[in-house]
C-alpha cells in the first residue's frame, strides 16, 4: 500500500520535523519510506514543504507525483501545493489559517493551531496535532507507533505535551470522521 503524503505551510510550522516522524514511525512498522524537504531562504514564514512516501515495497523513485494527503497549514500553501492531489486524496487545512478554501472534493478542515494553542498550550504544537490528524484520516501506521516516533523525536522535556498533541488531533480528525459516517 503506497501512500504519498505533502506536508506544507510556512517556515516555523514544524511540518519538516513532522514528515520525518511519520517517515520515521513506517520504517519501525517495516515499511520503506522516503523524506524529502525544500524550503525558503527565510529560517522563519518562508514556505515550506516536506514530502513522505510509504510503501510496503521498495520505494525506486523518491519524488511525490500526485500526494494521496496534502496538508496546507496556510493559505499560500493550500494555494500552491494542493493542485497535484490525487483525484480521491485528502486535502487538509489548517481552518483558521486557510480561509479560502481550494475547490476540491474530499477537504477536512481542523482548526489545527487553534487546537494547539487551546488544549496543548502552544502554537508549536500544531505540526504534532496535524501529524495525529493525518495518521486518524490516513491509517499509513499505527496510533501506538506513532507516538514512539514522536517520543523519540521530540526533546525530553516535552513528550508529555507531545503526546497531547497528537491526541488532540487525532481525536479531531476522529470526530470529523464520525461525523461524515453518520451524512453517509
């Protein structure tokens, strides 16, 4: 099962640090998985992507053509990185931060820093409540596997907060799609 993810927003954001985990997280499951980033000259509010494909297989070429799941944590992200999505992928967005929202078919909406400033504490949380969203919307690995990820990612100090984050999000993307179940 191949799955080709595109994290995006700005510099700052943390969605570099959060593809490596999720990369991370599929190779201790046994998966291949490849990790690419670009980003602005700017450390900070530059743009930013990071690219993760997952696969049960031996991955050959490392470039992500047409993402299963892109996550846009703003608005010139949104606008800038969601045109290649496959036709029955994922768009994500940062709610708050991505007012005008791309026409797709299948957007799920999170306010994502809203939820890390209000449940975790920080907005530097958010690129850990968006990697829960993804793994709920996703399933590429396990809930359990992903928290190890993190906890071995993150600095010591901070794995508790962390593994709030990535609750919060998951538990958001699990209400939405509760929600959605019961439109079906």
């Amino acid at each position: 099962m191949r799955k080709q993810m595109r994290l995006s927003g700005s510099g700052g954001q943390g969605v570099i640090t959060a593809a490596i985990i999720l990369a991370e997280a599929a190779v201790m499951e046994g998966k291949d998985a490849v990790q690419s980033q670009s980003y602005g000259p700017e450390a900070r509010g530059g743009a930013s992507k990071s690219e993760v494909i997952i696969d049960d297989g031996t991955i050959f070429h490392p470039h992500v053509k047409n993402p299963d799941v892109v996550l846009a944590m703003t608005q010139k992200a949104a606008d800038k990185y969601f045109a290649d999505l496959d036709e029955d992928g994922i768009l994500v967005l940062d709610s708050d931060l991505v007012p005008d929202v791309p026409e797709f078919k299948n957007v799920v909406q999170i306010p994502i820093t809203r939820l890390a400033v209000e449940e975790v504490g920080k907005s530097l949380f958010a690129n850990i409540v968006a990697l829960g969203a993804l793994v709920r919307l996703s399933g590429i690995v396990d809930f359990e596997t992903i928290k190890t990820a993190v906890a071995h990612r993150v600095p010591s100090h901070t794995v508790d907060q962390n593994m709030h984050a990535l609750q919060v999000g998951y538990d958001a993307a699990d209400a939405l799609q509760a929600s959605y179940n019961e439109v079906a």
